[in-house]
C-alpha cells in the first residue's frame, strides 16, 4: 500500500508497519517497486531552461536524495532490531531471481530475455542472468562464447560481464568468446560497444574485432576483420582461416562432444583454413586430411578421434 510506504519514509509508521515495508522491500515485487519509484522521483531532477525554477528543483533534489537515505536507513533498522529472518530473505530473493542457462559440450541453445535481446549459447558456456531486469540495469555474466542481438535502450545500456572485463552496448550484435584459460576476442558486427579491460576502455565499431590479454591486460583492435566468421557456429557451420591443430583440436571437442587424441607430435605443425556446412564431424575430418598429411580414426560410439601423420 502506497500510504503506509509513505508513513515509514516519512518516520510516521508503526514498527510492525515498518517491517511489513522491509520484508516487501526484500522481496522481488518490492525491489521493482522501489526501483519505480526511485525512477518516478529522479524524474523531477531533469534540467530544465526557466531559471525561476531552478531554487524549486534544488529544493526537490534534496528532498529526493533525503527521502532514499530515509528510506535505507528505515530498512537498515528494521532488519538490525531483530528481525533476523528478513537478514536472510534479501539474499535469498537476490539468489532466486538470477537464472543460470549452461550449454552442454555439443549444443547450441537460444535464449530470449525479457527486453526482447536474443542470445545464441554456444557448447561449454554459462549465462547468469536476472529473472527480471530492472529499469535501470541490463546486465548479464557469460562464461564461454555467445551471440548477443541487443534490443536497443539508449538509456539503458547493456552490459556483458567477463570476469573482470565487461562490453557495454545500447543496442547491436556481437560475438564474445570468453572461455577459461583461452584468449578472449570480441567481433563487432553491427554498431558500437565499448569494451573495459583493466583501467583502459577501447570503443568499437562495426567490422572491428577486439583480442585482449588477461595477463598482461593488453588489448589488440583488427579493423576491417571479417567478423561474421567468429558466429560462423550458431549457423552449423565450421569457418576457420589459419586456425593452428591445437585451437582446432580445442574446437572440435567443444563443437562435437568427442575427445581428440594427436598421437604425432608434429601434427601440430600444420594449421587450417576450412569452411565445412552441416554439423557432421567426418566431414571436418576429411576437409583436415584432404590438406594435410594426416589420417584419422573416428569411434564414434566411444566419442573418441585419434588423428596421427601420415607415413
């Protein structure tokens, strides 16, 4: 009820209304609410032209500003007087609301969020993101790679988290590739994003594609990159161009859930520029082998290729 929020931001409400007001502030419901509200008020603080308004905004400012203070403080007691449960519900509601979606080794899965954005998952990856966005925050966490078509909100940025470095965008499509342990590489297909890794932000621009290194927090930026060859896989299609044996390797177990075992060690020597159509693992096979000298066993019960050199 709006009248009883308003008596305890006002310090006018009992204690059992002060806590009825906590525990909905601790719930998913309330926190979109206060998240309304807050948006309602922060409204009054646009800038406007007529300067005889200017003292009555100030004024509203502040009142705004002391209202929300009111309003953490009025929580903050609730939850410090001894309502030990409500500790715990804040917490457990937060946790709640977050989703995570995992791509097994060998799939691929789309998702659809709430604002409209599309994601491509690719095999081997983590998205955690919010049941419910909130109107001032579009944020998700990737571990792997993904597609992102982003339903543009110029005054909500998107944002993809990547473990200590992050791309923001208002609206575009983009390929991220962030696996564990391996380089992370951003393709730009359409737009603009902005890219923060360490204390540095690059900008990109479409046809553009970002390299960057976690060790030494290096960022390297291809213009002209043929980008749509990074989301080649959300199409079924295998495209590489001077992929080396090891990256390949890395791929293909990824892509196809099977396990490679490279008997020779100079195999990985050669490396491959391919373009394959369809999700079948023989025919990459044969492509490999077609230009370089090497053969192939492929159990395909066991999930298991042994590629070895030519003798």
């Amino acid at each position: 009820e709006k009248d009883k929020i308003n008596r305890v931001l006002n310090n006018e409400a009992s204690e059992q209304e002060a806590r009825e007001v906590a525990q909905w502030f601790g719930c998913v419901e309330g926190q979109l609410g206060v998240s309304l509200m807050l948006e309602a008020d922060m409204e009054t603080m646009v800038p406007r032209c007529d300067t005889p308004a200017r003292d009555e905004r100030a004024r509203k400012i502040n009142n705004n500003v002391s209202r929300w203070w009111r309003t953490v403080a009025v929580v903050a007691m609730v939850l410090m007087l001894g309502a030990g449960a409500l500790l715990w519900l804040m917490p457990m509601h937060q946790e709640a609301s977050m989703q995570t979606i995992c791509a097994d080794r060998g799939e691929v899965l789309q998702v659809v969020l709430q604002d409209g954005t599309h994601i491509y998952l690719n095999a081997d990856s983590r998205l955690v993101f919010p049941g419910r966005f909130t109107r001032y925050n579009r944020s998700v966490t990737l571990i792997g790679e993904a597609y992102f078509d982003v339903v543009k909100d110029k005054h909500h940025p998107f944002i993809v988290d990547l473990n200590g470095v992050s791309v923001e965008v208002l609206g575009t499509q983009f390929n991220v590739k962030a696996y564990e342990n391996e380089p992370l590489q951003v393709n730009l297909d359409e737009g603009h994003v902005l890219f923060r890794g360490g204390s540095k932000s690059v900008d990109m621009y479409a046809g553009e594609r970002l390299c960057y290194d976690r060790k030494t927090s290096r960022s390297i930026l291809y213009h002209n990159a043929n980008t749509r060859l990074a989301s080649a896989w959300k199409e079924h299609r295998l495209e590489v161009n001077g992929m080396s044996m090891q990256e390949l390797k890395t791929m293909l177990e990824r892509q196809y859930a099977v396990d490679i075992n490279i008997r020779d060690e100079q195999c990985y020597e050669y490396s491959y520029s391919l373009v394959v159509n369809g999700n079948k693992l023989e025919n990459v096979l044969k492509g490999m082998s077609s230009v370089s000298p090497i053969c192939y066993r492929y159990d395909e019960e066991k999930s298991i290729v042994t590629i070895s050199a030519k003798r």
